[in-house]
C-alpha cells in the first residue's frame, strides 16, 4: 500500500469500525427502500477483506451482517475508494467481492437453503466527481434483447464532493469524520474551509485526535501554525502535547517546516520514551474524559505500555463501552 493511501484505510476502517457510526452512515446514505426495513440494531462488523492485494492501496471494504425488521439476515458490503478518479471497472469488483463474501457465509453456514442478500455499498472521497453508472451491465456488452437473462446489480454511491457540508451527516460526529475525509483528497479547498473544520471538529468529543492525525496527515496545505491554531481553539491545555505528537509523526515523512519545528521543541526521531509519555499522558485525559474516573490498574497499564500499543488503545477508546473495551489489541 503506498503511503498516501495509507492514513486514508486506517482512518475510514476505524470509523466504520464503529458500529453506531456506520449504522448511521448506513441508514443515512443508504436507498430508502432499503434503509427503512433495517432493524434498529447496529449492523455487526465481520472480520476479513475480500480486496486483492495490489488493490489495496486505494480500495478499503467493511462487510456488516444486519437484521431486516422482518427477521431477515442480509449483508452489507461497504467498499471504501481512496482514488483521485472513481474507477470505471468497479462494479467488476463488486461482483468478485459478493462471490467471495457468499463463499465464505456458505463454509460458516454448512446447512445453508438460501443465500443472504448482499447490499453493494461505495464510499467514494476523490477530488473528481463520480460519472461512472452504478450498474454492472454497463460494462457488459450485449444484444439489448438478453439483458433480463443476464446477471445484473445496482449500488448506491456516497460521493462526498456532491453533498454540501451540512447534509454530510445529521449525527455531529460522524460529520466531523465525513469533513475530514472530504477534504483530504482536495488540497485546493483545504485553506477555505478552515474555519468550518473548527466548527464541526469542535463537536467531535473524543474523537478529536484522531481525526487531527489524520488532518496533519492529508492536509498538506495546513502549516504547523494552522495545525496549532485548529487545536488551540478546540482543546488548548492539550496543545502542547498533541503538537509535540504531530511534529513527530510529520517529520518521518518529509515535511521540513515540521522538522524544524520538532527540532525547535527538542524533538528528535528515536526519543521513543518521550514520545511514549506524551502519549501515555494524552491516552489518561482522554479516558478520564470518557470515563470520569480511571482504576489504578489502568494508570499503571498505561504508562508501562509502549507506544505502538498506546497508539491502538487511542484508537479502541472512540467506540468502546467499558474500559476493559479499551485494552483490547
């Protein structure tokens, strides 16, 4: 996976790793006729990715098994595109990902008499708009007369681009995620909407940093001063940790101007133990936030973990329900 794509997976897996969140996203983005007939339970993430390898470097998928309010199993298969230009072959892949996901469901499901139904879901967040038909028999060619012989599927698509703002997501947070990953792919606007960035991360409560890693990450046209500025107005006793943080992460991929400033504050690549107890000290606001108050034995974990795995407890605390949630890697 190239490195460009690489905050992109790991930020739109996590959020639809969430399983509140992506039923929002679901029941938001998702056809009427389809959206009104799913219970209200939250759909139930299932492991794996059926995304070949060389794919995966601007391709993500999620595959949630979900329950319709007639007692129906019915999968729904959400396939993430991180490219600049939507790829006029997708629904190729589609069809591939659907037969492996079936596959997979008849080897756990040996008895099997009938087939779950597999919605085709795309998350699309490039810079150019998407004009490619969300239909598999526009890549098949035909005599007009064979078509209703003839395998075929729709899929609906969320292209970020086309919607306004403020209809991203009626649910604060997931928009605040949504704006992120909007603006990532479009560094002409990333300056313009500045200030409704503050606006709306303002309302991201927890996920606060981990939706800033990911704009220190994408958003090339963000100096370190405005990086500075976004988290003084939202959360100014952590501004010194988290640009501490930052200008770390920053300086391994080329950005000079976050080197010196890394420099400037005596951060240099291999302090491993500062840079561990920042981020120890950031993980135990974070869970006194959350949770009002933290055990002992939870301190104590904190602070004798290494960074690589305080780094995925950051990650685990935006949709876990207990503490223990957290701590799980």
């Amino acid at each position: 996976m190239n490195e460009i794509a690489q905050p992109h997976d790991r930020f739109l897996k996590l959020l639809l790793s969430d399983p509140v969140k992506a039923g929002t996203l679901m029941r938001e983005r998702l056809p009427k006729e389809i959206a009104e007939l799913l219970s209200p339970e939250p759909p139930e993430l299932v492991e794996g990715s059926f995304v070949d390898e060389e794919l995966r470097g601007h391709l993500t998928d999620r595959l949630f098994r979900v329950r319709t309010i007639n007692g129906r199993v019915a999968l729904l298969y959400v396939l993430i595109d991180h490219k600049s230009h939507p790829d006029e072959f997708v629904s190729f892949q589609l069809l591939r990902y659907k037969v492996e996901a079936w596959k997979q469901w008849v080897r756990e499901n040996p008895k099997w008499k009938r087939l779950p139904c597999i919605v085709p879901f795309i998350f699309y967040h490039g810079e150019a708009e998407w004009r490619i038909p969300n239909e598999f028999m526009a890549i098949v060619d035909t005599e007009e007369g064979w078509r209703p012989f003839l395998l075929n599927f729709h899929f609906p698509v969320f292209d970020l681009g086309k919607v306004p703002n403020r209809l991203l997501s009626h649910h604060p947070r997931l928009r605040a995620w949504l704006v992120a990953a909007k603006y990532a792919t479009r560094p002409g606007k990333q300056l313009w909407v500045k200030k409704y960035l503050i606006r709306v991360l303002t309302e991201a409560g927890e996920d606060f940093y981990i939706i800033m890693r990911y704009i220190v990450e994408t958003y090339n046209s963000y100096s370190e001063p405005i990086v500075r500025e976004i988290v003084r107005a939202i959360h100014p006793e952590e501004e010194n940790a988290m640009m501490s943080q930052f200008a770390q992460d920053i300086i391994t991929r080329g950005r000079p101007e976050w080197e010196m400033k890394g420099r400037q504050e005596g951060i240099q690549i291999g302090e491993m133990k500062g840079r561990q107890e920042e981020a120890a000290a950031m993980l135990t606001r974070q869970l006194r936030r959350k949770f009002e108050k933290i055990p002992d034995w939870a301190t104590v974990k904190v602070n004798s973990a290494n960074l690589e795995i305080i780094e995925i407890w950051g990650e685990n605390i935006l949709f876990a329900k207990s503490l223990e949630d957290v701590f799980t890697s």
